[in-house]
C-alpha cells in the first residue's frame, strides 16, 4: 500500500467528488492509500478546513479523516529544516521523513528545494502526477 504525506491544499483538491484528484480520497477512504500525519499537520488540516467549509462538516470530515486505520500517525524525533523559504512546509518534510512515506504530494513550489538534497530523500509529487500515477494503476 502507499503512504503519503498530503499537503494541505492537494487535501482540500482531493476533496470535492467532481475534482480531478478526488480518486486520492477515495483510496484513502477505501484503506487503499496511507496518509501519514504529525500532530501540527493534522491541526494545520483542521484549522484550513473549518476555514473552508462548514463547522459541522469540517467535524465530519476530520472524524473521517482520523478514525481510518490506515492514517499513520507519527511524532517526528528530528527537524531537518530542509525548506528555507517557508519553514512551516518543513512538518510536511519531517513527517514523510519520520512517517517513511513514498512521496509529499504538493504543488507548492518551496518544495522545489528537496530536489537538490541528497540525503535525507525526499520525492514530491505534484497533485496531477500522483493522481496520473494512481489512475494508470488501475
């Protein structure tokens, strides 16, 4: 099964049945694909959510979210400090890092910078590739 780091706006992408990349969603929900969160990404998901949709689904959608098996939650033990530009995207890095997942899924360009380091590893993938790669496995 994979196991991703989802940013929080390709969360949001994947949300509405109609949206191109809602197949990720779906595979989560069917506990055929792992998202793999800290403690600051799932507060980050809720804060963002409830600022996007109603109180009463945002609460739906954050049950659904964290009562799934296969949501992996980790504690990263290590900051790598890896995104300069905008250092809170870095809890997406160390959970992926910490959390073993296969890629982030991300559009935001300040990931760019993984693409340079070595060590740790770290692949993103935009939302359009993962859910290509998604949909060819089908």
């Amino acid at each position: 099964m994979r196991r991703i780091c989802l940013d929080t706006n390709c969360l949001l992408m994947s949300l509405p049945s109609k949206s191109p990349y809602h197949q990720i969603w779906t595979e989560f929900l069917n506990g055929d694909l792992e998202i793999c969160v800290s403690p600051e990404i799932l507060l980050e998901y809720e804060e963002i959510v409830s600022q996007k949709i109603s109180s009463r689904m945002a609460t739906i959608l954050m049950e659904a979210l964290t009562n799934r098996p296969n949501l992996v939650r980790t504690t990263p033990t290590w900051r790598f400090n890896l995104i300069t530009q905008d250092p809170d995207d870095n809890k997406f890095v160390d959970c992926a890092i910490c959390g073993m997942a296969e890629y982030i899924v991300s559009n935001d360009r300040h990931f760019d910078i993984l693409k340079s380091i070595d060590f740790p590893l770290v692949t993103v993938r935009s939302i359009q590739d993962f859910s290509k790669e998604l949909a060819d496995e089908m």
